[in-house]
C-alpha cells in the first residue's frame, strides 16, 4: 500500500484527555474500529466509538459515524506496576484487517505508588548539580541514575529520566518537578527576549571598536548561572548574588530577572567607567563603558531592576573600606587580571559551597579537575585561583560555552551542570 493511499484509509481521531486511568477521544474510520490501549505489544484495555460527538460530526458531514465517533474507556488496575513509568500508545485500529491502524496519541504513565513514592522522597544523601529535592525524588525510585552525577554522561542519563517525568500526567504536577519546569522554561523564554529586543550596538563606539558589539555572551553562557542560583537556592545556600561587570546591562537583564523569580537579591559592581588602565592586557582604559542611567534603563525594561542594587566605583575602591553581604554566588567578566585580583578580596563573603562563573575562560584550562591558567595581564582567572587556594578552598570547574567558565571549591561546592547536557533536556521542554 502506497503512503498515499495508507494516510487516506488511516483512522483519523484525536485523544482529548488522559487522566488518571480515563482516556477519552473520538475516532473515525472507513468502518467500525475499536480503539486500544497498548503498553509496548500488550493491549491493556479497549473501547469502540460510539458517544454522540457533534463537533466530529459537523467537521465531517459527509463521513458515516461521525456522529457517535466518541470513545471513552477505562484503563485497568495495575496494568503498569506501581512504582514504574511506561510508554502508552492508544491506537485507532478498524475491524477491517487490511486497513491500517493509526496511533491517536502516545504519553507516559505512571503507576499508582509512584507519584506518592516520588513526592514524599527522603533526603538521598546525593550532592549533584540539579535542585536537591529533584535528585532526592529520582534517587528513591531509580538510585542508578544518580549514580554519577559528576560526569557529563551520567547528568545526560539522569536528564532523560527527568524528561520523561516531565511528560508524564500525574507526575509532571508534582511541586518538586512543577516548581522546577515553571523557573526553568519562564527564565530560558526570557533570556531570548533579551537576546532578541537588547540594543546590539554601542552608540558610544565606533563599528569595529572592541566594545561595539553590547551583547558580548550568549544565552547557554548565562543561562548556566540562571540554573546553578535555582539548584543553589535548592541546597540552601544563603546569600546574594553578585555580578561583576556588566558593561550596558545585557548579562545583568537576564540574570536580575532570575533573581526576581527566586527571591534573591543582586549585587552589580561597576565603575559604570569602563575598564581601569592595564598596561599591557591590549585594553585601553574606559572601553566597555556603560553609564549608570543607562545599565539601570537597561536592567528596567529588559529585566527586573527591584531586586537589583547598583555599586558605582572601581573595585579596589569601593572595596577598600568594605565587604558586601554573605553570597551564594558570584558572575564575572571583567577583562583583566589586576580588576580580577581587586575585586578577590570579597572572596570570604562567599558561601563555602558557592559557585563562581567567569568570562576570559578557554575549554583548554579545564584539564580533568585542573585548572591550568598561566597569569597575564589579559587573564582574570589566576587571581581567583591563588585567592582560593589561600583560603584553604581549591577550585574545581567546566567549560561552559562562549567563554565562560564554572569553578566551586572541590571539596564543598555544588557542583555545575554540563552545558550539553543541559541544553538537550531544555530542548525537551515545551516553550
Ligand atoms: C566585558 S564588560 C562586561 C560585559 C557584561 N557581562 C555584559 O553582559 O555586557 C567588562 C565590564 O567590567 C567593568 N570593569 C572591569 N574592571 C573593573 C574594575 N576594576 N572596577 C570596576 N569595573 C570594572 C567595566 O566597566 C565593564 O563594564
């Protein structure tokens, strides 16, 4: 039979709810059809059509049946056991054997501890790089797959499983998974607007100039931060967030947006200057300047300005006399060695188990745990090593994407997930 003439003698049908054991839907065929429940090559239950459907009916005048093309049928007790997931498929499939059969809708079910066994999970005792309530949840019901969750693999194995909870009814409404889902697509959705409506160009520079461009990283850069303040938050970090050069304002519109939808408060440290002198680095002083009116514009219109608090001055100034509050994380991308070394001395504001993020990072200086970093004048990221390291707090990390990368303290951080694995879950997710 030729796909053509297949698609046309097919059932057409369509499955309207799916809750708990019910499913319901119409379906119409050039015949009688019974609509079966499948889990994999089992029929699990059936029904045939025949509840009045007016809407079917008024599609499709011309089509015997329409009219009463309205199914519904119960699925029965235990058909999945009870704290396992299956794939269901409800097939429209016509009396008629040389006919072809039509798959009307497939979903994810659960069975009937699960939810209960998933909601009321105890603590795991897993330290991971997703929210702790989430990992505590997969690891009472799936413990294998929380097994590595420092490997870009093993993130990428407890994804999957994440993903299929967050398709399956009954279980994707769970607070612990919901809560997670609802930050995660409304601060990704969000990220692209800015991305998208953020003036590309510095009306201050000429094209060519290094500071022309005004959206200097991309959207996997910051969201990795979007994501590791949701799971920090999760650990029970304590503290604020703090950005370290924010130029005119992009990296901080996406990431005071999320401090908003978390409750936290975010610290932007800038000269609103521009660079400090540096001879040597290839910078010149004064580039990548953003006044203070127009980051806080900025951080109005294409953020979320409230939950953000602006210290204007150079770092070595204003942190002469003063520390900032406790925090649970830090972002920065400040160009230069000797700004990197001026603003370290805030180190011990952070929280031992905090995540830093830093831009001037190559994938090359991720070396199995290391971080191989040689000082230069252009390069921020030795200063933050030495600073930790005399704190008695070594750093770990991971490339992230552009040139941004995550580091924690070895033995107490949170650790970062792999941008990889992370961007194929949130393709997963609806927008
Ligand atoms: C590359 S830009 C930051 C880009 C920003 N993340 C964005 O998304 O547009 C570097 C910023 O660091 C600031 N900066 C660098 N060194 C500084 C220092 N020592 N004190 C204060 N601000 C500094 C500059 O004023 C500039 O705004």
């Amino acid at each position: 039979m030729t796909r053509r003439l297949r698609k046309l003698l097919a059932p057409q049908g369509s499955v309207d709810a799916l809750a708990g054991s019910r499913i319901a839907g119409w379906a119409l065929g050039r015949g009688a059809l019974t609509v079966e429940a499948r889990l994999g090559d089992r029929c699990i239950a059936s029904g045939e059509p025949s509840i009045p459907r007016p809407d079917v009916a008024h599609a499709y005048p011309d089509r015997r049946g329409a009219a009463t093309s309205g199914f519904a049928f119960e699925l029965p007790d235990g058909a999945v056991p009870p704290d396992a997931m299956a794939e269901l498929q409800i097939v429209a499939r016509p009396k008629q054997p040389w006919l072809p059969a039509a798959v009307l809708a497939s979903s994810h079910v659960a069975g009937n501890r699960l939810a209960k066994t998933l909601g009321e999970a105890g603590d795991s005792g897993i330290v991971g790089p997703f929210p702790k309530r989430v990992i505590d949840a997969i690891a009472a019901v799936w413990p294998d797959e929380c097994t590595d969750l420092g490997s870009t693999e093993g993130q990428a194995r407890f994804l999957s499983r994440l993903q299929r909870i967050m398709q399956t009814p009954g279980l994707n409404a769970l607070p612990v998974f919901a809560d997670y889902a609802r930050y995660l697509t409304t601060t990704l959705a969000h990220c692209r607007f800015v991305e998208r409506h953020f003036p590309a160009s510095n009306v201050r520079s000429d094209a060519g100039a290094t500071d022309f461009h005004c959206k200097p990283n991309s959207v996997s850069e910051i969201f990795a931060i979007v994501h590791q303040l949701y799971v920090l938050k999760s650990w029970g970090l304590a503290g604020d967030f703090a950005e370290f050069g924010c130029f005119k304002g992009y990296s901080s519109a996406m990431l005071s947006f999320a401090c908003a939808q978390l409750g936290l408060r975010m610290h932007i440290f800038d000269s609103f200057e521009g660079l400090p002198p540096a001879p040597g680095s290839g910078y010149e002083a004064g580039q990548y300047a953003g006044s203070l009116d127009e980051v806080r514009d900025h951080v109005t219109r294409f953020g979320a300005v409230d939950s953000v608090t602006f210290h204007k001055g150079f770092f070595a100034d204003t942190f002469r006399n003063w520390r900032p509050p406790q925090l649970m994380c830090l972002w920065m991308d400040v160009d230069l060695e000797v700004s990197s070394r001026d603003l370290m001395v805030i180190a011990d504001a952070l929280d031992p188990r905090a995540s830093l993020f830093s831009h001037e990072c190559t994938a090359d200086i991720f070396q199995q745990g290391r971080i191989v970093a040689r000082p230069s004048p252009d390069n921020p990221i030795p200063p933050m090593l030495e600073r930790h390291e005399q704190m008695g707090r070594p750093l770990t990390g991971r490339y992230i994407a552009g040139y941004t990368g995550a580091f924690w303290p070895i033995t107490t951080g949170i650790p970062v997930v792999s941008t990889s694995a992370l961007g194929d879950f949130l393709r997963t997710l609806p927008s």
